[in-house]
C-alpha cells in the first residue's frame, strides 16, 4: 500500500512539473515588449474601462511571469498621441511594429477584446425572473518589429450566465422593476470575465515566448 502510494505522489509530482510555466528567463535575454492599447468594437460608455482592464491584466501577468521585458506604458501613450493612431483606428500589425521601434521595442503585443451580453426574461404568472448571459474573447499576438514574426499568440473565451433576480410584473398594481442594480452586477461580471481571460491569455503568450539570442 505504502509502495502504490508513493508512485502516486511521484506521479503527481511530475504532472505538476510537467504542466508548470517555462522558466524565468534572464532579463538580458528577454524581448522589450510594447503592449498596444487593446481595440474592440465596443460602443458603450464603459468600452475604455473594458479595454483598460484587459491591458493592466496583461500587464500585471506579463511581469509577474519574468519572460519578457515591458516597455514604459507612458512613452507608447506619447507615440500613439503623436502619430494620431488611436483617433483614426490604425493599430494594425505594420503601424504597431513602427510604434514599437520608435519606442525601443523588440515586439508588440497586440490584442481584441470582444464582448457579447444578451439579456432574456422567463415569465410566469405575474412573475418575470430576469437572467443575462455574458460572453468575453480575448485574443492577442507579440510580433518581432523587425521581421514581422509572430512570436506568440493564444485567446481565451470565458462565458457565465447570471440570474439577475426576480421582479414582480408591472401589470401588477405596485409592480416593481429592474433598476441600476441589474446593470451594475452586469459590469461587475463583465469586468472579472475579462480580468480573468486577460490573465490566462497573457500567461500562454509569455509561455510561448523565447529567449532573445
């Protein structure tokens, strides 16, 4: 007993390794990386929130893995105001290699967040319960400025349906309905799904990301 015991952890041990994060790599030998402001299609008054949020989670996740090095948030933000490319909508692969070389990069990362929320009511008698379903997608590349490689590119989709409670019909005298409560807890889910696929996108690209030779 003692024996199949000890194979079993052995093995568990070497499943965790197995599945563990590449290895830090030396800071001289990792690429400067510029993260570019992320784009959406999104149109509601929390669309720069959104993107940001995706941004600081790449951010945060990309240091903590130590495989690459980040370029000052602060002097791409100068570049892109300079060059007016966030007002006219190109950011694409060439625009952002050249941002990126005037920033000192080696790559860019370059990503899209997409969100879908649809809302449905199931009615019963006199009774209305409200329910939400969000979907978020994240996808995102690092591209070498100089040769256009794709060095890395993974994406995530996360999706939660949410009963957002139940409301007494307003055919019904002294009915109530759905008020700022419901769209704040929307938010609120949306924010994390985006948080937490941000995270897992920005973990696979700094996996698949190589030491700089």
């Amino acid at each position: 007993m003692n024996g199949k015991y000890t194979l079993w952890v052995l093995f568990a041990v070497f499943m965790f390794m197995g599945c563990k994060s590449n290895e830090v790599i030396p800071f001289n030998n990792r690429f400067k990386v510029a993260i570019l402001p992320v784009q959406s299609q999104l149109t509601d008054e929390d669309k720069k929130k959104k993107e940001n949020l995706a941004e600081q989670a790449f951010t945060t996740e990309l240091m903590e893995e130590q495989r690459v090095r980040l370029i000052e948030r602060g002097r791409i933000d100068q570049l892109l105001k300079e060059h007016a490319l966030i007002q006219q909508g190109l950011i694409d692969e060439k625009n952002a290699a050249k941002i990126g070389k005037m920033a000192g990069a080696d790559a860019v990362l370059i990503s899209e967040l997409f969100v879908e929320i649809d809302e449905a009511l199931s009615k019963v008698p006199m009774v209305e319960y409200k329910k939400v379903r969000i979907v978020v997608r994240i996808s995102a590349r690092i591209i070498d400025v100089e040769t256009g490689e794709i060095l890395a590119a993974a994406s995530d989709y996360k999706a939660s349906e949410e009963d957002l409670g139940v409301t007494i019909s307003p055919q019904r005298e002294g009915g109530e309905t759905y008020g700022q409560f419901s769209t704040k807890k929307i938010n609120e889910k949306t924010h994390n799904l985006i948080v937490a696929a941000a995270d897992h996108v920005a973990e696979d690209l700094s996996d698949m990301m190589p030491s700089k030779k």
